[in-house]
C-alpha cells in the first residue's frame, strides 16, 4: 500500500504548511494556500484590497484586466520574510503586445525550508524541503470605452518529501472605470481549474475563489481608497480594505486591514492588530521600492519588500 511508505516526517510537514501558513481562510483547508497569498508589497499594506486597481503589473494575480493602464515595460521583484523560516517571493514581467493588448508573465515560489525526515517505525530518513512553484501568464485588452478584460492561466508543481502534485487553472476578471467620478470596479474569479495530479489517491480541493470589489480616488484629498469582498469555494468568505496616501509624488504611505485577523486570535490572545497592515512605497526616476508588514495575531507577521523597474 502506497501509504505505509508515507514519510511520517511528510505528514507534518503538509499539516504545518496547511494550518500555519499564514493568508489561510478559516475552515478552507487546501494544499495550494500558494494561490491565496497576498503578491506584492503594495498590495498586502491595502489589505489586500485589489480587484479594482488597474495599472500596477501586480493585478496579473489578482484581477488580470488590472494590467491595462501600464504604458511602459516593467519588472517587479518580491520577497517575502515569512514566518516559521519559510522563504517566499515573486517575479513579474509586463509589456505590450500590438496597439491593444497587455501581457504579463510570473513566476511565485514559497520554500518552506528544511524538514528532518523520519518513517513511519521512527527510523532516519533523508531530509527534505517542500517548496510550491507557479508560473503565470495573462493578457488584458480594452472591450469598449472604459471597459476592459483579461484572463491569465496557471500551472502549479508542489513537492513534499517524495509526493509530488500539479494543477492547471484559469483567472478572468473586468475593470469598468467612471472617469469622472474617478470610481473603478472589479471583479475576478480566481483558480478555477484541475488538479492534474496530486500528493495521493485523494485529491486536495482548488482554492477557487470571486473577488468583487472598487477603488475610489478622493476629489479634494489625495488618498485613494479599495474595498473588496472575496467569496470562496467552502462559502468561507473575506472582507478587506485598504487606503493609499499620496504624500509626494515620490513617496506613498498605505494602510489596510482583512478579515481573516478575526481568525487569528485564541481567546483573549492574538492582539488587536491582526489582520491590519501598513507599509511605504518610495519612487526614483524609473525605480520605485515597496515595504509592508502584516500582522496574523498569534501566528505572527509577515514583511514584504517589492523592487519595481519599468524602461
């Protein structure tokens, strides 16, 4: 029988990754919390508040259509000081294509560092990493004035030990724009797709998910503010909001909370600040750098640091 081989060692390491890794939504336990992090450092200071924003080569995960808007070439780097030694990050890159058409592809990994391996009847076994790699790819157009779409697809491998899983799945989402009210909505579906191959006989359900959500940019203020409701597959659902302070035109000061930090707390602990995060974004000529830092109550924080070229 193919499970009395299972590394036992394997075992803890999928319930640690399943139940710890921070971003999960309560009670929507699946092998690929990958797919359900938050991306860039931007984007995890608003909450994570970002189907309705357009122009930032980071919507290729979140709402594809968020890619129209980008006039230039850009490559963004992420890193992700995870808790636990867990190392995570990503890398994204965005052009046009013809007079009508944004891509972008990506890269996202998490190495969940270094497990001492043992069998079942507790003997050595050799030491192993579990690590998730996806590779992306997607492209937005424009419909019609102020209308836009895009979709993006995705492969997944995952390894743990000597088990193995992959998936494909697709996203889509629209961006309808109100120029005038300076009011942008969203909406996306997210990770729906198949698993190709999985860790076992049984197989660990997608994380698919529906964002909905807007952005509203103050007339006589200069902070731009997004909100975003996140239904998933369990019914579980989020609620996130974020806002974004133009304080120059080279320095932005953002602040976000999520709902999952109601999630986070065991009885009286967990503190009051988790599910809020706060972060800074500097710009430079054609070079701009994102900090953030997340607060998940008991489990602990995460800190982001993104590094974005456009040319």
């Amino acid at each position: 029988m193919r499970y009395k081989r299972f590394n036992i060692s394997a075992i803890t390491a999928i319930i640690i990754i399943v139940l710890l890794f921070p971003g999960i939504s309560s009670g929507q336990l699946s092998g690929y919390e990958i797919l359900k992090t938050e991306i860039s450092a931007r984007a995890s200071s608003m909450g994570g508040a970002f189907v309705g924003i357009s122009g930032d080569v980071h919507a290729l995960f979140y709402n594809p259509a968020g890619l129209t808007g980008i006039q230039e070439k850009i490559v963004s780097f992420t890193y992700l000081d995870h808790v636990m030694d867990f190392k995570a990050g990503n890398i994204i890159f965005s052009s046009t294509y013809g007079l009508n058409t944004r891509y972008g592809i990506g890269i996202k990994y998490i190495n969940y560092g270094t497990f001492e391996g043992r069998n079942v009847d507790g003997s050595d076994a050799p030491d192993y990493t579990p690590q998730d790699i996806v590779l992306t790819g997607g492209i937005a157009r424009e419909y019609c004035s102020n209308l836009y779409y895009g979709v993006s697809g995705k492969l997944l491998y995952s390894k743990i030990a000597s088990y193995s899983s992959t998936l494909a799945a697709v996203d889509g989402g629209i961006i309808y724009k109100i120029p005038e009210q300076m009011l942008t909505f969203g909406v996306s579906a997210a990770n729906i797709g198949y698993v190709v191959s999985a860790y076992s006989e049984s197989k660990d359900d997608m994380p698919a998910m529906l964002r909905g959500g807007f952005t509203k940019q103050l007339a006589h203020l200069p902070l731009l503010l997004s909100f975003e409701y996140r239904q998933f597959l369990n019914r579980d659902y989020q609620l996130v909001g974020g806002g974004e302070f133009t304080f120059s035109e080279s320095f932005k000061g953002r602040l976000g909370y999520n709902s999952y930090g109601r999630d986070q707390k065991i009885g009286d602990e967990g503190g009051t600040l988790a599910g809020v995060s706060f972060g800074f974004g500097f710009i430079w000529q054609r070079y701009m750098f994102d900090y953030s830092f997340s607060s998940f109550g008991v489990i602990g924080s995460l800190q982001r640091l993104t590094f974005l070229w456009t040319f």
